[in-house]
C-alpha cells in the first residue's frame, strides 16, 4: 500500500476544487443563457404587438422566477397589445 504524499495530497485537492468551481462556472453559466432565453422569448413575442415600453423591458429581464417568465412567454403569445399584456401579466 503506498500513502500519498504532502505535495500528492496537495495537488489532488486542487484538481478536485477546480472540477467543482469549473462545474459550479458551467451550471451558472447556463442558468443565466436559459433565463436570458426565456425573457428574450416574452419580448419576441410582444414585439410583435407593438413598440415595448423600457420599464416592460426592463421588468422582464429583471424577473429571476424562470415558471412566471414561462407564465408570460404563453400571455404574450396570446395578447393583441402590449397594453393587454401588461393588464395582466403582474397577476400571473
């Protein structure tokens, strides 16, 4: 049986901290493209109703729950205007 040495140990945990801060990176990294996408598709679709005022916007990107940003990705696909969407949007 052969023990590791100071220097064998040292190293090991480096490894094994730059694979969970690297998986850490990664998974963060993805949350944020996936909300960027979603908020992006409730204005995609707004967009098409009419010009978006800067605090919907603003609004929209701000929103970190991911289910209400579905929740208004489906009522913006379904509203004629903008007007509309925000009547209702803040109750769902």
């Amino acid at each position: 049986m052969k023990f590791l040495t100071t220097e064998e140990l040292r190293n090991i945990r480096e490894m094994m901290n730059m694979t969970i801060l690297g998986e850490m990176i990664l998974n963060d990294g993805i949350e944020k493209g996936t909300h960027t996408e979603r908020a992006n598709s409730v204005l995609d679709f707004l967009e098409d109703t009419g010009r978006i005022p800067r605090e919907l916007i603003d609004a929209v990107h701000k929103e970190q729950d991911m289910e209400r940003l579905r929740r208004w990705r489906k009522l913006a696909a379904r509203v004629k205007s903008i007007e509309e969407f925000q009547q209702k949007y803040l109750d769902l």
